[in-house]
C-alpha cells in the first residue's frame, strides 16, 4: 500500500527511525560471524551492547509514531482504525512468516516469532491502547506492566526448580514458551523474542506514546526537548538502579532494560529534535530520511538480498566471504573488514530506498 509522507512528519523522528533502520542492517549482517567488533554484537546474557539497544529504540519510534498518527484521530469513529491496524499488524506478521520460512520453507523448523512478529504484535496492542485511553493510564500500564514482570520473573519458582531463576532456558519466561509457544525456539529451548517478554515490550512502546504526546503538548519546541532529555536521563539511572536487583538484560526483555533503553531513546529523540526541527542542522538527514520512509520495506529487501550474498556459493564460497578475505589480502584486520562488508550492505539496501522516495514511493506494511 502506497502512502505520501505527510507534511507534518517531524524531520527529527524520520532521521531516528532511518538510522536505527541502517544500525539493525548493519549489526545483523556482518561480513563474517568468526569476526565481529564487540559493541556490533548482542550481550550474550546479561549487560548493554550498542546492538542491544537497537530494537527497543524502534520500538520506542513506533510508539512516537502511534501518538503522532492517531491522536487527532482518536476522538473520531474508531472502527475504521481498528480495521486498518489489525490489517497492518497481520501484514508485517505475515511478513516475518515469511521471512522465517526462507530459503527452504521447510515448515517443520518454522519459528513464529522474530521481530518483525514482535513489531506488529506490539502495534497491534500498543494502537489500540492509545485509542482508548488518556496518557495518565498508559504510564500507569506500563508501571504495572514492568513490576508485575519483575516480581513474576524473580518470585515464581520455575517449575521444576522450585525457585526463580534468570538463567538461560531455566527462567520462566523459557517455561511459559516451552509449554505455550508453538514450532522451534531461536535458542533450542528459550526465544528472545517469546510470549511472557513481550509484555514489557509493550511497555517500551508505550513510553514512545508517551514522548508522542509530550511533542504534541502545547509546550515550546525548547522545552519539549528538555522534558525529552531530562526524563531520559531519568529512565537510565532508573533503569540503572533497578538493574540492580533485575539485571538489565534484552534476551528476557527485563524491566531495568526496558527503563535504561526508553531513557536513552528519549535522550537522544530529545537531542536529535533539537538539533533538527529547532536549530533546523539538517545536514546528513538526506540519507536517514530516506532509509526510514521505507523503513520496515528496507529491513524485509535486506533479509532477501542476504539470501544470494550469504548462500549462493561461487567457487566454493559465499559473496560475502570472498569480500572478507579480499581485504584481509589487502591489509584489513579481519573485524574491520567484516565491519567494511556490513556497511557496504547497508548502501546496497540504501539504493532501492532511494529508488522508492524518489518516485514517492512510500511502502506502509
């Protein structure tokens, strides 16, 4: 489906989504799994990398997104818009469907969830949410949300342990996919991406909605950006403090991580505001802008394109390697030029970008 971009679209916020867009191509498609820079990588359990702020970042956005969309919108004949997220939301599931299915479609190792699942499930909720309720009872749910999760997730005994636990596999969040959660799980035995861990994603989008509505306040632009700066500087050391006793983790999509990763979200839609729609610096926006009108279009091109540069063997090995080892010869330290290859993907999936906002092409999934 085809969608103009609105002439009320702050620059800010396209610039943010394009850029977390270019970040997730860039982390997951590495020129080489054997050599990666530390921070381009996930935390293997618990802590903070620069990948793992990535995804609730986006969700944070569609959260923006969401207020920015809908709140002229919600006071208006709501049928109509349920019917138009509930499409949406199946779209972009179906979509990742898809994508789970590729290359084989090899159905007995079907995986349900991933994240593009996670997008359109938290869009779905998070939509209907903000159409039938004022922001006082969104904060409110997403408190509830995150301390109802911590206590679940550090009081309930596993079953079968007789304690709660955090460890991989073992936790109940694992125990809730393991008995509920149909097809294969990413881990074996746990999913990222599972049942019980997205409540608190929810709650991630939902401190977007929030930061949505304090744009559309009728406060002055500067102080717009201070409030967004100033409660993100909050939700880090909330987060911080609470991870204390919940270790700030993206595999459990723990309650610190959700304050510590909306905290810095916030931080930086506060800055980037700033610097953008207020002192109007919009030099290196182009591209950005670009990236993020088709943002969901481009990461689906990128998981395609990833099919004939990963796996289509040429003289015994993929595209991919053949470019990891031309510049190792040629001088590169092995994660340099597995980082040189990520970044030369994400300007490959940059020019069918290009191609669909030059001729106003905008795909709304």
């Amino acid at each position: 489906m085809n969608q103009p971009l609105s002439d009320s679209r702050l620059i800010s916020l396209d610039t943010m989504r394009g850029y977390t867009i270019a970040a997730m191509i860039l982390v997951n498609f590495p020129g080489s799994d054997l050599y990666i820079y530390a921070p381009l990588q996930h935390s293997q359990w618990n802590g903070l990398s620069f990948t793992d702020l990535i995804a609730p970042t986006f969700l944070f956005i569609v959260g923006v997104s969401i207020a920015l969309a809908y709140s002229k919108k919600k006071d208006g004949p709501k049928r109509p818009l349920y019917r138009k997220i509930i499409i949406r939301s199946v779209k972009i599931f179906a979509v990742g469907m898809f994508l789970n299915l590729l290359p084989d479609f090899d159905f007995s190792e079907l995986r349900y969830t991933g994240t593009l699942h996670r997008i359109a499930i938290v869009f779905l909720a998070s939509a209907f949410l903000f159409l039938n309720s004022h922001w006082k009872q969104q904060a409110f749910l997403a408190l509830f949300i995150l301390v109802a999760y911590h206590m679940a997730m550090n009081m309930i005994p596993t079953p079968g342990y007789n304690r709660a636990m955090l460890d991989p596999g073992v936790n109940l969040a694992a125990w809730v996919d393991q008995q509920l959660l149909p097809g294969t799980m990413w881990q074996g035995n746990w999913d990222p991406e599972g049942i019980l861990s997205t409540f608190p994603s929810i709650a991630t989008c939902i401190t977007g909605m929030l930061a949505g509505r304090m744009l559309l306040s009728s406060n002055s632009p500067n102080r717009v950006a201070n409030w967004l700066m100033s409660l993100g500087f909050v939700g880090l050391a909330t987060g911080y403090f609470w991870g204390l006793g919940f270790p700030v983790n993206e595999n459990l999509w723990t309650s610190s991580f959700v304050m510590v990763t909306s905290g810095f979200a916030s931080l930086l839609l506060g800055a980037v505001y700033f610097l953008v729609d207020i002192l109007k610096r919009q030099k290196g926006t182009g591209p950005a802008v670009i990236m993020g009108a088709n943002a969901i279009a481009v990461y689906v091109l990128a998981d395609i394109w990833a099919l004939v540069l990963y796996l289509l063997p040429i003289e015994g090995k993929t595209l991919n390697m053949h470019f990891v080892n031309w510049a190792i010869t040629i001088g590169f330290d092995p994660p340099f030029a597995s980082f040189c290859y990520a970044l030369a993907f994400v300007i490959i999936n940059y020019i069918p970008a290009y191609l669909l906002y030059k001729k106003k092409i905008f795909v709304k999934l």
